[in-house]
C-alpha cells in the first residue's frame, strides 16, 4: 500500500500542476485583444451616448427659447391690444363699454395666464416638455385668433 502510495503521489502532483498552470488567470493573445477591444467599445459608446444628450439638450434649449420669443411677442401684442381697448372704454357708450371692458378682462387673463407659462419655461420639464409645449403653443395660437378678433 505504501508503495502504492508513493508511485501515485507523483502522479497526482503533475496532474494538480498542470491543473494549475491550466487555468492560469492570463488570457492567451486572442482573448486578450477581444477584451481591449470591447473595452474601447464601451468607452466610444459611453462617448456617443454623452454627445448625443448634448445634441438633445441643445435642440430641447432651442426649441425652448423659439417658444419663450414666440409668447413674449404675443404677450406684447396682448399689451398694445389692453392698452387700445383703454382708449375705446374712455370714449365708449356705456352699451360700448360694457362690451370692450367684457373683452379686456378676457385679455388681461389670457395675458396673467401666458405669463405664468413663460415663467415655467425656465422650469426643468423633462418629462412634460411635449404636453406644455402644445398647450402653450395652442393658446398662443388661441391669443393670435384672439387679438384678431380685436381688430374687427
């Protein structure tokens, strides 16, 4: 048995060394240029990822400030129209009067309520950019209808 013993040690010492240099932790030339090459991928997509949401916060910033021009040109426009519908009520009928003044307080709301969105414009709205952008650009186009109404 002991014989045995030392024939098989030797054995079974070349076979836990080659056991062990078998799964030495290096990668072989292949495996290793695979791994730098996906390390790069990840650092060129993380790259392209960081450029693209500059690219959308620039468009998102653009687009922000066409619109905030856009309502302080009718909130503008809302002022000349209060300001000529003054001049009307001081030298209006009291039938005419009545009428122009029904028609300026509904202006200067419109006007409050354009104000109040032009003041959320600076607001961070990530999430509801799209629904505040088509409501305030439905009552600027409401506040442009409006105003034309004035005019007749």
């Amino acid at each position: 048995m002991k014989n045995l013993f030392t024939q098989a040690a030797p054995v079974v010492l070349l076979a836990l060394l080659a056991t062990l240099t078998a799964c030495d932790n290096k990668p072989n030339p292949d495996q290793q240029e695979s791994i730098e090459n996906a390390k790069q991928d990840i650092k060129d997509a993380a790259s392209e990822m960081g450029s693209a949401a500059d690219n959308a916060s620039d468009a998102l910033r653009q687009e922000r400030d066409e619109l905030a021009a856009k309502a302080r040109e009718q909130s503008a426009k809302l002022d000349q129209a209060i300001a000529d519908l003054d001049r009307k009520i001081e030298k209006a009928s009291s039938r005419e009067k009545a009428r122009w003044e029904e028609r300026r307080r509904k202006l200067v709301k419109e006007r409050d309520d354009l104000k109040s969105d032009m003041n959320r414009l600076g607001d961070d709205m990530k999430g509801g950019w799209n629904d505040f952008k088509t409501s305030l650009g439905n009552k600027l186009d409401q506040i442009a209808d409006d105003l034309k109404a004035v005019d007749n």
